[in-house]
C-alpha cells in the first residue's frame, strides 16, 4: 500500500518543486502538472506530483494523518509499557 500525502508548494525551479509537509521540505518532479503554481498543494508518490488538490481537502487529509499517526504512537507506549 502507499499513502500519498498532501504538500505545498513553495518554490519552482524548471520542472521540479521544492514541497512542504510540516515543515519537512523535499524536492518533487513537476512533469505531471499542466500549470502548476507555488502555494498550491499537490498530492506526490514516488518524487512525481501527480495532481493538485484544494487547500481544505489537503488540511483535512493532513489532520487525518496526524490523527492516525498520533493513534499509533499511543498504541506503541501502551505496548512498550506493558512490556517493561
């Protein structure tokens, strides 16, 4: 399974984007997009932004996410605590 994750946009070089997620920065490929823009978000799987996505589906995604992440990160100190 993959999970693609929303990011932002914040500089364009050519025909690759530097992305944001939280602060976390990584370059992606822009080949895939007709018109792409900096501040807009854009869902990336293996270093290609696929699609761009609207500002409150991208927060919403990202709240998920971090809902989710947050889940697991309770689930693995109960385990870690039980264990001790």
């Amino acid at each position: 399974m993959c999970l693609a994750i929303p990011s932002k946009i914040v500089e364009i070089n050519d025909a690759m984007a530097v992305i944001d997620v939280d602060g976390v920065r990584r370059e992606c490929s822009l080949l895939m997009l007709e018109d792409p823009k900096v501040g807009e978000y854009v869902i990336v799987h293996a270093g290609f932004a696929l699609h761009t996505i609207d500002e409150g589906a991208a927060m919403e995604s990202l709240r998920l996410l971090r809902e989710a992440a947050a889940m697991m990160d309770d689930k693995g100190t109960d385990n870690r605590e039980r264990s001790a």
